[in-house]
C-alpha cells in the first residue's frame, strides 16, 4: 500500500521518516497485513507506484524466479482429483 509520510508515520509509530525535502510530498510502500512493514520511501507517488509494482511481481515468483501461472495449491488440488480418478478405474 501506499501513503504519505504522516500516514507511515502513524502506522509505523517511527517519527525519523524522513521526507523528499523539495516541498513535493513523499510517500511510503508499507506492506498490507499488520504490523505494517516499511518497503521502501520516500518516494514520488510515481517511484512509490513502480515500487509497489516491483514488490508484487517479487510475491508472484517461485524459487526460481520465474512467475507463477496460478497458485500452488490449485495445481496440487488438481493432480489429487486427476490422480484419484485414475486409481478409482485401476481398482475396477
């Protein structure tokens, strides 16, 4: 998530957050679950929006680093169904 620094402020209880200091506002990529994790600041809103891109991308690889098409636990739920269909005509 993004937010501003007297939001991460508040979420992060940690007043040495430090601003852009060119008047611009700055912001922060915190994690979503609590207690919310500092991914990096300060940011423009468009840096901040690139990092939280590049975070989400780094959640979506496996070990080796490429994307996963879809969740691990579907593909294992599938191969037990498919599995179990092929023992269910062995044992006839």
């Amino acid at each position: 998530m993004i937010v501003s620094t007297t939001k991460a402020r508040k979420l992060l209880k940690n007043n040495k957050l430090e601003t852009l200091g060119n008047g611009k506002p700055s912001y922060y990529v915190l994690s979503e679950k609590k207690p919310h994790k500092n991914l990096g600041g300060p940011y423009t809103k468009e840096e901040a929006k690139k990092r939280l891109g590049q975070v989400e991308r780094f959640k979506n690889q496996d070990k080796e680093g490429t994307p996963r098409k879809r969740p691990l636990r579907e593909r294992t739920n599938r191969y037990k169904r498919r599995r179990s269909k092929v023992n269910k005509v062995a044992r006839r």
